[in-house]
C-alpha cells in the first residue's frame, strides 16, 4: 500500500448504502460524497431516511448493504461500516449531534465541554488516580481541555453563561451548546441532524454564522441534516435530496431547489402534478424557472414549499470525482441488520486502513 497516499478530497462517500428495517427499506442503495471544507445538507421530507443515514455513518446501525468511506486528511481512511463504534470518533474523527438535544442538564457549560473530552483526559492520567494528580502531562491537558473549551463557548456565543446548567439555557444556546461540545472532540466530520428545528429566526442566524465559522476556520467538514430551508440554501455547498430512502437529486442549492422531483416530493404530489399545485399557491416565478430551466436567476422568496429562502452565491460541483481503492473483502457490510446504540459490534477491527 502507498505509504503516503493523496489526500481525497471528498471526506466522505457513502456507496451503495442500503439499510432495511424487516421488510421496510429505509435507505436504498444511496451513494453521494461530502467534500472536504464543505457544508453538505442531506434534505428530504419526514421519513426520508436521513437519520438513518447518519446512524450508519455513526456507527449506531449496522448497513445491510453497502459502503461509507472516511477520508482523513493526514490520508488515512476508514471503512466506518466496519469499525467499531467507538472507534468512529476516536481514530475517524467524526462527531455528531441528534435530532433531540442530548446535554447533561444539570451540568454547567463548562462541565459540559470538558466531559466531552473525557477520553483525552483519562489517557494523561494513565488511567490511574495517581495519574490525576501526579502527572505534568495531565495538568497540561487538563489545562489545554478548559482553554479548548472556553474557545468552543466563545464560537457559540455562550462564554457569559460558562458555569450556569445547560438545562437553564433558551433552546437555540442548547443547540449550540451541542455543537460547541461536538467540536471539542476536534472532528474533521460534523454530522448535525436538525439544529434548526424549532429555532427563532434569531436563534437560526446566530446557528448559521457558528457553522460559517466551523466551516470557514476550525478545517472541520459539516454534514447537515435539516429542515429549515432558509439555513440549508444560505449556508450549504452542496445538496443532497433524499425521498422514501432514495437520492432523487444531488447539486449546488440552487440546481437542486428548482428540481422538478424535489419539488414534488416536498409538496407530495408526482412531477406532473407540480405545476398545478405552484399555480395553486401562487409560485409563479418557480414555474417559468421549470419551464427554462435552472439559470443564474435567483429564486422565489416566498413558496410555501422547500423552494423559500435565498440562495447563497456557491459553486457547484458534480458528484463524481475520485474513487478510494478498497482493499480486498473490504466491500460489503455483515447483513446482521440494525444494532441498537447499546448492543456495539466490539471484534471488528478491519475498518481502518492507512
Ligand atoms: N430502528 C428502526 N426500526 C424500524 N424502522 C425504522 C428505524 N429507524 C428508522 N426507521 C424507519 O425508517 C424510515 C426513515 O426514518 P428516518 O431515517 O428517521 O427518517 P428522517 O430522518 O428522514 O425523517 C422511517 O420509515 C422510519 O420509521
Ligand atoms: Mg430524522
């Protein structure tokens, strides 16, 4: 093998990616990449199978089928289908955030972040209690997790209420809370499922400029699952649009927005319905782009469906590029079917490769 292979710069790709759920196919046969420096959304209606893409990403199901690629950017990669779970944060990097806010909300913000870096801190301890207070190398990472910490509380706009409980912040500071906790754990991957959900338009800028930040000076790759269409054509690079497992589209924001087929499954009518239902709700500037196409032109601001919201000035870019050389019987994934979070596959060692 290579000993000092190109760094790929899609960060991810997911391949062939099916999940099935006993006779319900939740994923199939999906494949897209993230790339490197990006914010990529993954969108779809409700049921779409986006979280489930994350949990196959994140290691909490097991894929029926197929293959997800993580490439670092020191040019190490892992099949994440096989590593273990634990092992998908700490040698993969790669973090994410859930659909429902998960802090421990008795804890202060602080304790919060430093929880997060548990694993750093019990390796300079040598994981002795000695090594709590005896080692030099513990207080220098100890000091070194508060000082990453405060950085991480300052990003999120959060650093004033440092040592006050999670539980007693407004819901868009919990939000940002997780991602500022998630970013302590230096990912080169972030996975965020719905941050927007439920946010002010307020909460949601303050949520926007944090992932411009993420994306523009921490060298962290943003995978984003949402809802909120004004975040997803504001902020991201590239769009991929899932509809009943299935990708239905795959480009920059503004070819996606004015697809045909993504505006049937986000108004859940078929493609020759499409017209009739904009006509109904007044969507006209939408209709003359279907009918000459996408073009430079900015889009509509005032759809009902997932077509609102202004579009960032991104270049697009195709969804082909370079392929990883899979190593042998690397492929596919055991068909043993989905996991729940607590039963970790922990004898697979083969995921990662150099
Ligand atoms: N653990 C599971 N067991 C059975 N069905 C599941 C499970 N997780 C998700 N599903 C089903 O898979 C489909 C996709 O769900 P999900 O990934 O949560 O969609 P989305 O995040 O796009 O709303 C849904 O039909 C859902 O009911
Ligand atoms: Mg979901």
């Amino acid at each position: 093998m290579n000993a000092n292979p190109p760094i790929n710069d899609a960060i991810l790709q997911v391949e062939h990616l099916s999940m099935k759920f006993g006779g319900l196919v939740a994923i199939g046969d999906l494949s897209f990449r993230a790339k490197r420096g990006e914010i990529t959304a993954l969108i779809g209606p409700n049921g779409a199978g986006k979280t489930t893409v994350f949990n196959c990403i994140t290691g909490f199901y097991k894929p029926s089928e197929g293959m997800i690629t993580l490439n670092r950017s020191d040019g190490s990669s892992f099949l994440l289908e096989r590593l273990p779970n634990h092992e998908i944060p700490a040698r993969a990097k790669v973090a994410r955030t859930f659909q429902n806010i998960r802090l421990f909300s008795g804890m202060t913000l602080l304790e919060n972040l430093l929880v997060a870096q548990h694993n750093k801190l019990m390796k300079a301890s040598g994981y002795t209690v000695l090594g709590l207070f005896g080692f030099s190398s513990y207080r220098k990472v100890s000091a070194e997790s508060v000082d990453l910490a405060k950085h991480w509380l300052e990003k999120a706009n959060l650093v004033d209420r440092a040592d006050d409980p999670a539980g007693d912040l407004p819901y868009g500071a919990q939000r940002r809370l997780e991602i500022a906790r998630a970013m302590c754990t230096g990912p080169e991957l972030l996975c965020l499922d719905e941050p927007a959900a439920g946010l002010n338009p307020k909460e949601s800028l303050a949520l926007n400029e944090l992932l411009m930040d993420i994306k523009n000076n921490s060298g962290t790759s943003i995978l984003l699952i949402e809802h909120d269409m004004s975040v997803v054509m504001q902020i991201s690079d590239h769009v991929v649009v899932l509809e009943y497992g299935r990708k239905i589209s795959d480009g920059d924001p503004k070819t996606v927005r004015t697809d045909p087929r993504v505006i049937a499954a986000y108004l859940g009518v078929d493609d020759e319905e499409v017209e009739t239902v904009l006509t109904e709700v007044g969507d006209e500037e939408v209709i003359e782009q279907l009918d000459t196409g996408p073009d430079s032109a900015h889009g509509p601001g005032n759809s009902a469906s997932m077509l609102a919201g202004p579009v960032s000035d991104t270049v697009g870019h195709s969804n082909g590029g370079e392929r990883v050389t899979v190593e042998k019987g690397a492929g596919k994934a055991d068909r043993s079917g989905p996991r729940a979070p607590d039963e970790r596959q922990s004898t697979d060692k083969s995921g990662g490769r150099k």
